[in-house]
C-alpha cells in the first residue's frame, strides 16, 4: 500500500521552550531569539540572541576612540619614543584587548607633560629674551642655567619613574596575555562541548519523535486487533446461536416421536385388547416401524450431503455465470482494448461484492496479449479479498494463460504492468487512482493455476478507494490496464 506521509511534526525548543508547529528544528534555530551567540569582540561571552545589541554596548572590549596623545618632548628627554600614546597600540600589546590604565597614572602622565611643556616654553621664552637684552648680566644668565639644570633633573626623576611604571605595565600585559591564551583554549573546548551536546539533544529529539511515531503504530495495532477479538466473538456467539436453533428443532422432532410413540401404544394396547389373536402381525408392524425410522435416519444424512453438494453447485454456478458475463461482453468489449491495453468495464458491482462474500467467487477480466503476437493474459480480481484481508481489501493480479505463440517467446516471463481505476466523475480533469503490477511465469502450461496468495504478483486496492463515487458510478466501473512495452523484460516478434 501506498503511505507518503507529508508535513511538520510539532517539537519543543531546547532554547525558549515554546511548541512549535509550522517550522522546522533548524529554521527555527536560525531566528530563536533564545539561541545564545559568541560575542564578536571576543570577550568569551555567550549573550542571547535578542539581546546581543545591549551587549555590544556594554561589552568590554567595544570599539572606543583612541586616547589624546601625550605633548611631544625634546629628543634629549626621549619620552615619546619609550612611552604608548594611543588607546590602538595599547591593543597591540594586549593581542586586541585593550586594558584601561588607572585613573591616578593618566593623571600623573598629563601633569609631567604639562611641566614639559611648560618648561619647552619658558627655554623658548628665555632664548627670546636673551636675543633681545643682550647685555643682560652674567650672573642673571648663571641663575637661569642652574634652575634649568634642576629642572632637567627633574624630568629625568620623572622620566625614570614613567620606565619603571611602563615595565610594571609590560609584565601585567604579559600575564594578561597569558590568561586570555587559556581563557580561550577553555573557550574553544567549551564550544566543542557545546556543539556535541547541541548534537546529542538532535538525536534525542529525533529518538523521542520516532518512539511517538511507534506508540501511535502500535496504538492503531491494538485497535486492530481489538476490533478483530470483536468481530470473532460476534462468529462465535452466531455458531452458538445456530447450535442451540438445531437443538430445539432436535428436540421438537424428539417430542414428535414420543407423541407418535405413545399413540402408538395405546393403539397396540387397544389392538391386543381387541385382536389378541393379531399380535404377530402388531410385532411385524413394529419392526417395520423400526426399519423406517433408520431409512429415515439415513434419508437426512443424505439430505444433509445433498445441501453441502448443492452448496457447491451453486457456487460453482454463480462462478459459471460471470464467466458467462466474461464471454458474452467479449463482444462488445473489441474496441475496449488493443495490444498491451484493456479498458475492463464491470457492471453490477455491487451483486458481484456480495457473491464474493457468500461464494469467494473471482471476477475475471477479458483476455488481452501484452503486445502483438505476444502473451496470454487476463486480470483476476477478489473483490472481497482472501483470509486475513477479506472484508477490507480488494486483491488483483495478472494470470498468464497458455497462448498460441508460447513457443515463440521468450520463458520465464516478466510482465510488468499499471491499473488505473478511471474517474468517472470529472471528465475534464479527472484524478484516477493508479498502481504498479508485475507478474512472473516460468512456463507456459500453466492454464488453470490459480495464483497463490503469498504471491507478489498481487496488488491490494482497499475497499473505501474501490468504491468511491467517482469509481463507481450506476453500478460500474472501469478499469484500465497498460502493460509496459520492455524489450529487456519480454521478447516482441
């Protein structure tokens, strides 16, 4: 039977918990808002997908805009060339995870390049002066110098102690570096963790929707099963039924006898009261009556063989009859079918169901050949099914008869086939209900084998489909049957 189930099963999300019904597992993932993702600015951070924006702002590691840089310094001092300036090459050296300085050392490095720059300025200023007042006297000149001298110590104090804060900084980047190395390595083994349970609870998910899928197969099972139980409980309680009928019919002949029994007593009793003198011919009387009744014993026995034979006659008879009704529209089914095709029409369906019922009888098609000097062929169709499908399905197969060009094809023999039920309803469009036969022989001398029910040249056609009422229409339908011209399967003159 054909079974082409189609659609989407509802599921649970693993990440919002919500039933879904119209989408697939994975459509779903790709746009659940629950679904946790990796931050872009790897900060090792898992964030829902909805609030991944929040995040973004919040993160630690966003995009910032890069620090003022520091006033330059004499090329003596050499303050720009060992001290960072910017917020990206702070990056660098923290592998793209810049670290914000404290607050207190952003202040200490404004203020000395502030006395810097303020000390560049003032030298410029006394340059200008000293071009200017030319005959300023040397001991002025002196004082300048020495409190100059004490300022470039005290640069250089500054700038030492700026060394010594770079390489505290340094180390820490290094052992930041490290850490964020095995946060990492943690990161990507986490993520392979993750990944293999994301697939586990997949099969998981798979497992429970095929273990629905077996309790609602074994469910209908049981319905089955239970509804047979029903059915050959109601066969039992029939034969019942009908056995207690035949007894009391039993023993209503059995008080019969009795009655005629007594009566003939009192008349044999009345008999030897009146003619003692006809007692022998009383006692042949009786044993006469003895006789009788075993003939008559023996006359039900064989009414009761004669109803069994004419059981069989009559179901042979109804079985002669739609081979009659075969023979006799063999006539008026000529243009009906041509080499490879026949158009079966079947009247009387409904007759010939319950035939099938009471009788088993088999409805036979006309006889066709797969192609031009080609096969013996004809369809058998059970309508009311065979043993364990009876009553529910009905049965077709191709048969292979002894024709008159056996000797010139090819044996064993593989036919392959397709029978359509037409729609006798829409014309214009019609929707037919088709299916794939086959049929194997291996000689050509089988004319009057039945085929075997385990045989798999049989198709099955369930009753609420054969009976539709775009099927059967006045008590009738049409069956169409197409045999597949293959030359690798069968030989053609």
């Amino acid at each position: 039977m054909d079974s082409n189930r189609k659609g989407t099963s509802k599921f649970t999300c693993y990440f919002c918990n919500k039933t879904i019904e119209n989408e697939t597992e994975m459509g779903h993932t790709t746009v659940c808002g629950s679904v946790l993702v990796p931050c872009p600015n790897k900060c090792g951070a898992y964030v829902p997908r909805m609030d991944f924006n929040k995040h973004k702002r919040e993160c630690i590691n966003r995009i910032t805009k890069s620090m003022p840089r520091l006033s330059p310094l004499n090329d003596e001092v050499g303050f720009r060339t060992n001290m960072p300036t910017t917020t990206s090459s702070l990056e660098r050296q923290t592998n793209g995870h810049p670290q914000k300085p404290p607050t207190k050392i952003n202040e200490e490095m404004f203020k000395l390049s502030r006395k810097v720059a303020d000390l560049e300025k003032y030298l410029q200023n006394q340059a200008r002066s000293q071009t200017q007042n030319s005959p300023q006297s040397y001991g002025d000149l002196r004082n300048n110098q020495v409190q100059q001298n004490m300022e470039i110590e005290k640069v250089k104090y500054q700038q030492k102690i700026t060394i010594d804060w770079k390489k505290n900084i340094e180390t820490q980047i290094y052992s930041l570096r490290q850490s964020i190395s095995i946060f990492q390595n943690s990161k990507k083994d986490t993520d392979i963790h993750w990944i293999t349970v994301q697939d586990r609870l997949m099969v998981l998910d798979k497992i429970q929707m095929e273990l629905s899928y077996l309790k609602d197969t074994i469910f209908k099972e049981q319905n089955y099963n239970r509804q047979s139980t029903n059915n050959l409980l109601q066969d039992i309680n029939g034969i019942k039924d009908l056995v207690n009928q035949e007894h009391i019919s039993a023993a209503s002949v059995f008080n019969d006898h009795q009655v005629a029994l007594e009566s003939l007593r009192r008349d044999s009793d009345d008999f030897k009261k009146a003619f003692e003198e006809q007692r022998n011919k009383f006692t042949n009387i009786v044993f006469d009556l003895r006789a009788a009744s075993q003939i008559a014993s023996e006359a039900a026995e064989k009414i009761e063989i004669l109803e069994r034979d004419f059981g069989e006659i009559k179901k042979e008879i109804n079985q002669i009859k739609l081979d009659m009704e075969i023979l006799e529209g063999l006539s008026s089914s000529e243009g009906t079918g041509s080499y490879g095709r026949l158009i079966w029409k079947v009247t009387e369906v409904e007759a010939k169901m319950q035939r099938a019922k009471d009788f088993d009888s088999v409805v036979k098609s006309p006889v066709f050949y797969t192609h031009e000097y080609g096969y013996k062929i004809r369809i058998l169709m059970y309508l009311n099914g065979m043993k364990k499908w009876k009553d529910r399905y009905a049965l077709l197969c191709i048969h292979v008869l002894k024709g008159e060009y056996d000797m010139l094809l090819k044996w064993p023999c593989h036919i392959e086939g397709t029978i359509i039920l037409r729609d006798l309803e829409n014309i214009d469009k019609p929707k037919p209900f088709s299916k794939y036969i086959t049929a194997k022989r291996q000689q050509s001398d089988e004319e009057n084998e039945e085929p075997q029910e385990s045989s798999s040249t049989f198709i099955f056609i369930p009753h609420s489909t054969l009976l539709k009422g775009n099927f059967v229409k006045e008590d009738t339908l049409f069956i169409e049957v197409k045999i597949i011209q293959n030359a690798k399967l069968e030989t053609s003159l």
